[in-house]
C-alpha cells in the first residue's frame, strides 16, 4: 500500500493526494465525470470522489457485513447512498492511508467476485440502531 507523505495539509489536498495515488493503480480505470472523480475495476465504479473531502466507496456487501464492528466505530465512516457502498470523511494523512487500505479491500472483493458487489447490505439498519452520540473533539 502506498503511505502518503508525512507534510500536514488541508482536507482537499488528502483527497487529492489519494486520486493521484489511485491514478496509477493497475487495476483502476479513473474517469472524470460531472460530479468529480471516479475510478473502475472492469468496467465497474468502486470509488466516487467529488471536489470535497468525503469519497464514496463499493466496498461490497458481504465485506461491509463481515466489517460491521469496524466499520460502526470508526468515525469517519458512513453508510453510503446506497447498499454496499460506503462514505469515508478525508480530512488528515491518517483518513487518506484509512481510504487507500479500504480500496485495496473493495478491489480484492470485486475482483474475486463481481456478482457481490451487487448484494444489499445489512449494515445500513445497523449503523443506524447503534449510532450513540460522540463526545464533543478536543
């Protein structure tokens, strides 16, 4: 996996660093579209970026299930517009290297099988029940 430089910067220039990270990525196909940025395996989009500091991500369903735990207590990610799709808040180095590690998971599922990707997820429901309210960041 490629770690990202160790220069702090603001929560645009993360997400630019992971598209041009992802850019030389064998396996992802980058396209620009009207709302940003966006990246396929075979023909499929896994990642959606738009000129923000959030990233879409098809992380898959039976990925997003078997992660639940993970993925509730971390919060800088969120359950996506749709099933099987996750949103990830890039705003540091460390959210960046968390975005590029979960790519590197949703390219392994879709590439070992593309018919889950399509799947829905439970996770969703979940995310919901279990969502507590945070303690205010220092």
């Amino acid at each position: 996996m490629a770690v990202l430089a160790r220069a702090e910067g603001t929560p645009s220039e993360y997400a630019a660093l992971v598209a041009a990270r992802l850019t030389v990525w064998s396996d992802l196909t980058p396209k620009r579209t009207w709302r940003g940025l966006e990246f396929r395996v075979n023909g499929r989009r896994i990642v959606r970026m738009s000129k923000g500091r959030t990233a879409e991500l098809r992380l898959t369903a039976p990925v997003i299930d078997r992660w639940e735990s993970v993925l509730t207590g971390c919060e800088q990610v969120s359950a996506g517009e749709r099933d099987g799709w996750i949103t990830v808040r890039i705003a540091n180095r460390t959210d960046a290297e968390l975005f590029l590690a979960l790519v590197s998971v949703a390219l392994k599922a879709t590439l070992k099988s593309p018919a889950a990707a399509s799947r829905g997820s439970k996770w969703r429901a979940v995310r919901r029940m279990r969502r507590t309210p945070r303690p205010p960041r220092p």
